[in-house]
C-alpha cells in the first residue's frame, strides 16, 4: 500500500527544510528498518498562509504544495487528506519534534491489516527532557483518561504523529477544523469500532521558536477547550 505524508505549516521555514531531509533519510530502500521510497507516493505540505518563505523550501525540497488559505489545523489536515492519493495518510508535524524514523512501524500494521489507524505514542516512547510542558502532559493523560473510560478505548496519547487508512478516514465525515481534529478522529473511530494501535515514538524538542500553541496560555487553552469538546461532545 502506498503512503502519503501530510505536513502542515504555517511559518515553519525555521524548520521545514530538518523535517523534510529527515523524512527523505527515513524513505530510502537500502535501509532495513525504513519503509521503501517507491511505498512513499508523496510528501504534502498544506500551507495555511506563511509569509516566512515556507512555500518556497517546500518547493526546493521536492514535496508538493497545497495552499490552504482559511485558517485551522483541522482544515489544513483535511485538505491534505482530499488531495492525497495514497491508500495511506501520515500526519507529521512540521516543528522537528516528530521522529519520522517511526514511520514505518506506524505504517506497517496497516498495510498488513491488523489495524485502520497507528497512533505515535509519545508517552509510551522516550521524551526529550524540556520536550512537552507540564501542562501539554497532564492535557494528554487527562483526555486520554477521559476517551478510555467514556468510549473503552485504552490509549496513552492524543499524538497528531499518526497513519490512518484515507478511505476510512474519508468515511469518518470528520467536522472540527481546529485542534480538535485529530481527537474527533480518534472518538469516532473507536465509535465506528476500528482496529486502533499505539506504537511508542521519540519526542524531541521543538526546533526553532516556540510553539503557537503550547507556548502561550491562551493558546494551551483553547487547545484544551477544543479537544475536551469534542471527547464530551461524541460520548453520547
């Protein structure tokens, strides 16, 4: 099955160009724990509007560009999932603290079968010190705590770090277009009773300046505001 990495940007020139050498270091064929170059049908970068010269080191490092001008990580992700042609979508996240390595263990449960969705767990795996803030780990066990007792499903992390079969995702009709995408996946999936596994992934600390999100209050908490909502919302 072929894959397609979706990355999301917006003003990540600090850190596009790492990401993007890492994930084509991670996708060659001559290397016994990687996931083959032919398996990797494309690389998207869906941009949601930089004005940093992302767009121009997408181009330079060979991956396609898809311009998404409306706001929202949710859409951004959504977008590269409709313009994807790959049995197999990853989401990366364009900051350099996903470990693309991973990728082929995230792959390979879906390409045999077992499973219609990996998540990278980061709290499973090795976190570099200074890597996640007290608040982005106590967010994580706090939701997932709250999506294993509301829907049965026992996992560890909401990581974005992630493969999805595209036409089951396609399926799932997801709504949200903010942060609370990824966790809309996870709630309905375990709704719609899919296979889901956990694989334990490297975390590593953000490259370039801090984060849009987790840096600022208001940013961790509206974060948190729209993932909660989405696990309360699709309980019932």
């Amino acid at each position: 099955m072929r894959t397609t990495v979706i990355i999301p940007t917006l003003n990540e020139a600090e850190t596009l160009a790492g990401v993007l050498a890492a994930l084509a270091a991670c996708t060659q064929a001559d290397s016994a724990d990687a996931i083959p170059r032919s398996e990797v049908l494309e690389i998207l970068v869906v941009d949601g509007g930089s004005t940093d010269g992302t767009h121009d080191i997408a181009v330079r490092s060979g991956a396609h560009l898809i311009s998404e001008p409306r706001r929202g990580y949710g859409r951004a992700c959504a977008a590269g999932v409709c313009a994807a042609q790959g049995e197999i979508v990853v989401f990366l996240d364009a900051d350099g603290a996903d470990d693309p390595r991973h990728l082929a263990e995230l792959v390979a449960p879906l390409a045999s079968g077992q499973a219609e969705m990996v998540l990278g767990s980061r709290l499973a795996g090795q976190i570099e010190p200074g890597a996640m803030l007290w608040h982005q780990k106590a967010g994580n066990w706090l939701s997932a705590r709250l999506i294993q007792n509301l829907y049965g499903l026992p996992i560890t992390d909401l990581s974005p770090f992630r493969a999805v079969l595209r036409a089951e995702l396609l399926k799932l009709d997801l709504q949200d277009m903010t942060y609370g995408w990824p966790t809309e996946m996870i709630v309905k999936a375990a709704r719609n009773s899919w296979r889901i596994r956990e694989v334990p992934v490297n975390y590593h600390r953000r490259q370039g300046g801090q984060s849009k999100i987790s840096s600022t209050w208001r940013g961790s908490l509206l974060a948190t505001y729209h993932i909660l909502n989405v696990i309360l919302r699709y309980a019932w």
